[in-house]
C-alpha cells in the first residue's frame, strides 16, 4: 500500500521522522507477512543502493519491494559520497542529488541518508526493519563475497528481479562513446570549453563540425522544400493538362457541330445560296394576266443593249447617248 503522504509530497528523511508502527514490533517470518497485518503494523522493507543516475531500473526495483506484502512500508538507504568512492568509484550525481532523487520516487515511504554500506544489527533494530530486498545475485564488496550473506541466513532477505538493458554504468558509457556528440551539443549550448574540459584544439573541431551540421541541415531543407515544389508543380501540371483535354475535346466538338460535314455552317450556307439565286433568277409573268397594247411579235428592248449584244459597246459617249435616246424613242412609240 502506498503512503498518501508519498503521493502528495517527497518521502520524509528518517532523521526527521519517527518510526510509525504503533503495534508492538515482532519479528515477522515471510509466511505470516504476506497473509497481511493490521494497519498500524506494517511491514517495514528497507532497500539500499548507490542510485546514481537514477533511472527505470531503480524505479522498477524499489516497485518490486514495496508490492512485495499486502501491507508494507519501504525504507530506502542511500550511501553517501564518501563511502561510494571509497568502495565503489565516484559518481556522476552528489549525493544530495541522490538523495531528492529518491524522495520523489512513489513507491518510497522514507529515505535514510549516509546508509552504512554493511547492514548491522543495531542499524536493523533502530529503523525495525523486517525484511531486505535486493537482487539475489551476491554483492562482492568491502572484503566480503557477500555483503548479504548475514541477512540471507537470518531469515530477513527477500529478492528482487534486476532490469536487463538500463544500468547507471550502461548510462555513463553511452556518454563516453558518444562523448565529441554530447560535448558539441553542449558547446551549442553555451557551456564553455572550460566547463566541459575541452581543449582549445577540440573546442574549434568542435564548433567547425558544428557549423558543417547546420550547413548539412539547410541544404537538407532545401532539398525537401525543392522535392514539395517539384510535387505541387507536377500535380498542377497534371491538372492543366486535364483541363486542356477537356477544353480540347469541346472545341473540336463544337467545330465539328458547326463546321462538318452536316454542321450547321453548312445548312446556313446552303439557305443562303437559295436566297441569292431565287434573288439573281428573273421572275415569269403570273399566267393570264391582261397584257398591255404592245405588239406580240415585238420583245422589250433591253435597258443597255451592248450588255446583251454580243458586238463592241459603243465607243465614244456621243454614241451611248445616241443610243440611249433611240431606246428611249422607241419606247415612246410603244406606248
């Protein structure tokens, strides 16, 4: 069961608290804490470590060990800076940082700072602790091939599964390789060369290589906002050239309706030529209208005789006059 304090605020500090049990505190076997106990008896687990880093694989071990028993309350140990680089190598984070680290865990009910690095039994009988969990693989350390040993025969040891692929030394040698990726980011960043512990040879490799990514990353963009417009050109194109089948297609149909071989052109045309011959042709006397006293052997004289006479047209105008007046003289007399 989680603490609804741990939800809603940082784990306590043990210097800072009591112990909470109000039930007398006896010892308690594995069996009996996994049926459960009364409220006011929890059974208090204490796991201890390094957290460096602190990652996934520490959340999900510190999970295991409170969800061990129906009723528990965990206790963490956190060793300080001295003892970790005196037995184990020293540590990306301090160990205050270790510490906060830690308290904002959920599945942590209190942290015990500066840890004893090999549980004894006064420290077990100051925090009543009932049960240790940690992973069953033995801790060679300080001397011993075990540093659980003692806690496994009594009785107080409970196991917990370690998680494959996250590590904080898997952690810290990603970094070493990847070391000249990080140390230019962080240059881009603003940290000094200095601040990094770069030399001032590295520094200028660093920020020329720098330079070459941004140039790389602009002709990339380029690239692909070249490649869009190449798209949005060839899709535009495809569609003019749609439009221009389609416009096409309705031209030549409208040609055809108007200028074929049965189109419309060609029946105005024909009208037309009609009109203009029935205009041109001369017209016949309507049958058995009266005619008029001229003589019936004697046919009018066209207006302009040289138009229909095959001979010379007159060659002077004295000559069309003469001619004009003799016409005109003849049709007095016919009338």
């Amino acid at each position: 069961m989680i603490s609804p304090q741990t939800l809603t605020a940082p784990a306590p500090f043990a210097d800072e608290t009591s112990c909470q049990c109000q039930a007398p505190h006896e010892k308690l076997t594995v069996a009996q804490a996994r049926l459960g106990t009364p409220v006011d008896r929890p059974v208090r687990v204490y796991a201890d470590g390094i957290f460096d880093l602190f990652h996934s694989g520490h959340a999900r071990a510190l999970m295991q060990a409170k969800t061990l028993f129906p009723n528990s309350y965990l206790l963490v140990g956190v060793c300080s800076d001295d003892l970790t680089h005196k037995f184990k190598g020293f540590t990306v984070m301090n160990e205050t940082e270790r510490y906060e680290a830690l308290r904002h865990c959920r599945y942590v009910d209190e942290v015990i700072r500066d840890a004893p690095w090999t549980l004894t039994p006064e420290f077990l009988e100051k925090h009543k602790i009932d049960f240790v969990a940690h992973d069953d693989i033995p801790y060679s350390s300080a001397g011993s091939d075990d540093v659980y040993k003692h806690i496994k025969e009594a009785g107080m040891f409970v196991p917990t599964q370690r998680t494959e692929g996250i590590s904080t030394s898997d952690i810290i040698t990603r970094i070493v390789r990847d070391y000249d990726v990080y140390a230019r980011r962080n240059l881009q960043r603003g940290y000094t060369a200095k601040e990094l512990n770069v030399s001032f040879i590295n520094e200028k490799k660093y920020r020329f290589q720098n330079q070459v990514d941004k140039m790389k990353e602009k002709v990339k963009n380029v690239e692909e906002k070249s490649k869009e417009f190449v798209n949005k050109v060839e899709e535009k194109s495809h569609d003019l050239i749609q439009k221009w089948e389609e416009k096409s297609r309705e031209f030549i149909g409208n040609f055809l309706e108007l200028f074929g071989p049965d189109g419309a052109w060609k029946q105005m045309f024909q009208e037309r030529s009609g009109r203009m011959l029935q205009a041109f042709s001369p017209r016949q006397s309507p049958t058995g209208s009266p005619t008029r006293g001229r003589s019936p052997s004697r046919s009018p004289s066209p207006p302009f005789p040289w138009l229909f006479n095959k001979a010379s047209p007159p060659s002077s105008p004295k000559a069309a006059s003469a001619s004009l007046s003799s016409m005109s003289e003849g049709d007095e007399d016919e009338k």
